[in-house]
C-alpha cells in the first residue's frame, strides 16, 4: 500500500511540469492565432478601401467622359441657336432702320417710308398713322396741329354716327321682332281656335276608337315600359281636362307617334298625344293645356 502512495506521489511530481509547459505552449499558440486574425482583418479593411478608392475613380471618369460627350453634342446647338440669334437681331435692326425715330429735341417730323404703303392691309399702318398724327400734333406747325384737331373731330363724328346707325338697325330689328311675336300669336290662337272647334270629346262613341275592347284583345301592346319623369323627385298625380302642364311633360320623348296603333282619334293641328305614367293625354304643345285625358290607359 505505501509503494503504490509513493509511486502516485512521484507520478504527479513529474506531471505538475509537463502540464505547465504545455498550458504555455497552448497560450502562446492563442495569442499567435489572435494575432494573425487581427492582421487578416486590417487586411481586409484596407482592401475594401482600396476597392471603394477605385469604384469612386471609375465613377468620376465616366461622369467626365459623359459631360466631355454632352458638352460635344451641345456646342454645334449652341453655335446654331447664337447663329440664329444673331440673325434675328440683324433682321430686327434693319426693320428699325426702315421707320425713321423721332428726334424731340430737334423738333423734325416723323414719317414712315416704306413701312405699310406696299400693303395697305398690313396691321401695322394704323400704328404708324396714329404715331405720325401725334407726333405732327406734338411738334408740327400751327397748320399740322389744326388738320390734326380736324381728322379727330371727323372720326369722332363718324363713330357717332355709326353707334346711331346700329342703335337704328338695333330697333327696327326689334320692330321686326315684336312683329313675328304677334304674328306668332296670331297664329297660335288661330290653331287653338281651331283645335277648339274640331275637338269633339264624343269621339268615344266612335267604334274606330274603342279602344278598351282592342286593348282586351291586345294586351301586350299596351304593356308600356318603365315611365320616367322629367322633373326630379317628382310623383304621379292625375291631371284633369284644363290643366296646364310644364314644357318637360309634353316634350317629344313623351310623344305618341300613331294613336291609330291604340285606337286613339288623330290629334287635331297644335295637339299631340303624350303619354304621362300609365295615362294618355291629349296636348296644347303651345300652352301646355290638357285637352282630353284617358287614365289608366297602359297596363
């Protein structure tokens, strides 16, 4: 039992070395791999850098390879447009010299060869005429400046006269007027005078017309489609013989083109058939008065 104590006691006296030198060999080898990470790494970074350095380098050169190209393309525009220009100041400075400017101080008259006197429909002549009264009124003699007062008292005289003659042509155009309104008038009371005698509400009587047995034997003709009004929000409500509808109730929309078709009687001259809901009304289209009405005529 002591031999075997005194062995381990011996075994680990000769290991507590061995396992140091070994600790400091592993440390040395770790802090060697640190070391070298760290290098690595530097590495890296000054070749990311190196690479942004040179990206940036391409981008300026091609930015000033693109702005050489611009610049190229733009010079014979631009050399074109300065040429242009040019020539319009050139052209503007000749028709300048064709009008002679006045000279105030010295008091000389103006005139203006050449400038309208080939084409007496250039625009531009009563600007030169205006200008040359003015200037003769502003600096002419005592003479020039009477002729002027003259020319302006008869252009005056002749706008006068013209606003007469259209307040004139104005008034015999309402004459005329108010005279087609009467004969309108006339008219419209000769129809209704006329509607009036003709009508005879007894044309029930009549066996052309009867209507509600042709309607029996017909019913699907008399089935008519959805009724729309045309006044908004507005509801059905039964007009009787005498009254007066709006304009919209009896407009051609609403029209019965052949009351035969129905068996209805022709309407008289300055009448018409209209269809209101499901009722059938005879029409004054000047007044709007109701003549004759059927009420539920359509199923």
């Amino acid at each position: 039992m002591r031999k075997a104590l005194m062995g381990l006691i011996m075994a680990a006296t000769v290991m507590t070395p061995i396992a140091a030198e070994a600790q400091n060999r592993d440390r040395e080898r770790g802090r060697g791999g640190r070391a070298e990470r760290v290098q690595r790494a530097e590495q890296r970074g000054q070749d990311r850098v190196e690479r942004q350095e040179q990206r940036s380098e391409r981008r300026e050169q091609r930015q000033e390879a693109r702005q050489q190209v611009r610049a190229e393309r733009r010079q014979p525009a631009q050399a074109e447009r300065r040429q242009q220009r040019q020539q319009g100041q050139v052209e503007r400075r000749q028709q300048r010299q064709q009008v002679q400017v006045i000279d105030r101080r010295g008091g000389r008259q103006s005139d203006y060869p050449g400038a309208w006197q080939g084409n007496p429909n250039d625009p531009r002549r009563e600007h030169y005429e205006r200008l040359e009264r003015r200037n003769q009124y502003r600096y002419g003699t005592s003479e020039q400046r009477r002729d002027v007062r003259q020319e302006v008292r008869e252009e005056r005289r002749g706008d006068r006269r013209d606003r007469r003659d259209d307040r004139r042509d104005w008034r015999d155009d309402r004459r005329d007027w108010r005279s087609d309104r009467r004969d309108d008038r006339r008219d419209w009371r000769s129809d209704r005078r006329d509607w009036r005698r003709d009508w005879n509400r007894d044309w029930r009587r009549d066996n052309r017309y009867d209507w509600s047995s042709w309607r029996y034997r017909n019913r699907n003709l008399f089935r008519g489609s959805r009724y729309y009004s045309p006044y908004r929000n507005h509801r059905y409500s039964r007009f009787s013989i005498g009254f007066f509808l709006e304009p919209l109730f009896f407009s051609q929309r609403y029209w019965i083109g052949d009351p035969f078709h129905y068996r209805l009687p022709p309407a008289p001259p300055g009448t018409q058939w209209i269809r209101y809901y499901n009722d059938v009304l005879l029409v004054d289209t000047w007044s709007g008065e109701v003549v004759d009405v059927i009420y539920d005529f359509f199923w």
